[in-house]
C-alpha cells in the first residue's frame, strides 16, 4: 500500500511516500480502508523533532482517519465490514491506503455526513461539546473563547451560544473575526493585540477556554468572576509555561482545570464523539471549514501549510 513514512525528524520533506506492506489486524481490531486523514499541528511538531515522538522511526504519522472497514479482527462484532466510521490511531498509522485501530476506537458516521467531513470535524467538534459539558456552561454566563475561528474553537463558540451563554471569542485575522460573528459570537477580540486581555474588565468572565496557555492564561485570571469563575486549559499555542498566581486563584475562589491526557481523550472519544457526530448526522452543528484536501503524497505540503499559520480550517489528506 502507498503510505508516507517518517524515517527522522526534520522539514516536512522528511515525509516520504513509499510502499510498504498492509497491515492486518489483530484481536480486537479492524482495518480500515481509508477515505481521508486529517493532518494536526502536533503532527508537524512530532515530524520536526519540537515535541518528541513518542514511538520508534520509521513510523507512519497520523491520529484521525475515516473510511471502510476491510477486515475485523478475532472478538470484533462491531463495527462490521463494509461500515464507515471514524477511528482514532493512537497516534500513528493515518497518513497511508489502510490503518490498522482498535475497533472500541471507531464511531461510526451518521447517513448524510460523508467521511471527509466526518473525519475533519469529529475531533474539534467532540473537543468543544467535552468542553462545554466539563466547564457547566449556563444560561446567561459569559464565556471566552479563544482562537474563535480555529478548529475546536469554530465549535466552541456555536455550541456555548446553544447553551444559552454570551459569547466573547477571539481571531486573529480580519476574515477569522467575521466567521467568528457568523458563528454567533457577541463580541469580537484580536488575540494579535498584546494588550486585548485588558479589555474583558475584572470579574467579567464566567469561563475561559484557554487554548494560548503561558502568561495569556495568568493575566485572564482577573477576567474570571470571584467564585464562581472557571479556566479550562486544553492547549499551549504560546509555548511560554509562563506560570499562575496560585494566590489569587486561591483567594478568589476560581477553579483551572487541565483538559488533556490519556483520560481526558479517553472520556472525549466514549462519549463526545458519538454524541457529537450524532448532533452532526441531524445536521445541529456546522459543516466543517476544510482549508484544502490534498493528495496523500502530499503530506509534506500539509505540513508546510500548517507551519505558515493562517490556516482556516482542517487540512485532508486523501489516499
């Protein structure tokens, strides 16, 4: 089968198309025949050696997948072949024909939501409704989300606004802050300002959906209500560890809580992303932004695309 290998880390032409053999799958596994793959900003800083790679190269990338499924393994009675659904890797194994997954680590896509769009909004969408449900959103609470038009965040904001809250949502460009207003946002901030923190007032923000982490996440902590006020960390675009004020957070009574790790995506995949590609399949939710979807060989450019910044949606990668 073609696939794109990862022999070192490196520039994005690291990633080299070459055949190798089909996987079969094992006791509890299916293989998948794979429709489209979805490409991740932490892919591009596995390949490039800045996050390290957590598994023995050569390797094939790739955590998000959708497709047919070929072959089931010993013990598999769902998903049955011939289904499509969505399956999560573990983190490697997407960016190729086939890829082997855990059957207890599929979804399967609703009738009337192809796989591109499945694959490409499965993952932001169940990150946004696992948010929400984490932070209680509710009626008439002001919630901030950052990096507004982004993939997770182009969710959060419609999904905070369905709960009932008031939506304050940040972009970073001209065309992202008017997609953001489309999505229903109440008001409007550019994260390209050093400053725009300060124009949230103190004790304003009910909850924060911090995606920026660092010193951005410390100053917000005046945002937050006293009390009652939450934080929920769930990225580092930054890369400052910056640091918080474990005083005020004390003395004002506010609760962080960090949204990543293994039983974080372990309670994302059991039960929002069947809850959100079924709101998908009804149609409940917005169709995806997919920004480009590229031939499989390829990959190096989806790479490249996403190191430049500016993206606007999901990046595909089609066998």
């Amino acid at each position: 089968m073609r696939a794109v290998v990862l022999h070192r880390t490196g520039g994005p032409e690291v990633l080299v198309p070459e055949n190798i053999p089909r996987p079969e799958p094992g006791p509890g596994q299916v293989l998948l025949r794979i429709e489209a793959a979805a490409v991740s900003t932490g892919e591009t800083k596995m390949r490039s050696g800045a996050v390290r790679v957590p598994f023995a190269l050569p390797a094939v990338l790739g955590a998000e997948a959708a497709g047919v499924v070929e072959e089931v393994g010993e013990g598999v009675d769902s998903p049955p072949r011939g289904a499509t659904v969505v399956g999560i890797t573990g983190g490697r194994g997407s960016y190729a024909e086939y890829a082997v997954v855990d059957a207890a680590m599929t979804t399967a896509v609703p009738d009337g939501l192809s796989a591109a769009d499945a694959v490409a909004m499965a993952a932001p969408g169940a990150m946004a409704f696992g948010l929400t449900r984490k932070a209680g959103v509710q009626p008439g609470e002001t919630v901030l989300v950052e990096g507004g038009s982004g993939a997770i965040g182009g969710y959060l904001v419609p999904r905070a606004r369905e709960l009932g809250a008031r939506v304050i949502a940040t972009a970073g460009t001209p065309d992202g802050r008017e997609r953001v207003r489309r999505l229903g946002a109440d008001q409007l901030l550019d994260h390209t300002d050093p400053d725009w923190p300060d124009g949230l007032g103190e004790g304003t923000v009910d909850v924060v959906f911090d995606l920026a982490g660092g010193e951005v996440a410390g100053r917000l902590l005046d945002s937050l209500a006293p009390g009652t006020g939450r934080m929920l960390m769930y990225g580092s675009l930054t890369g400052d560890p910056g640091g918080f004020d474990s005083a005020k957070i004390r003395e004002r009574g506010l609760q962080v809580a960090g949204c990543a790790g293994p039983a974080w995506a372990a309670g994302i995949f059991g039960v929002s992303y069947p809850e959100f590609l079924a709101a998908a399949g009804r149609d409940e939710v917005p169709r995806p932004a997919i920004e480009a979807r590229l031939p499989l060989a390829d990959a190096a450019e989806a790479h490249r695309r996403l190191e430049k910044g500016r993206v606007s949606g999901r990046i595909l990668l089609v066998p």
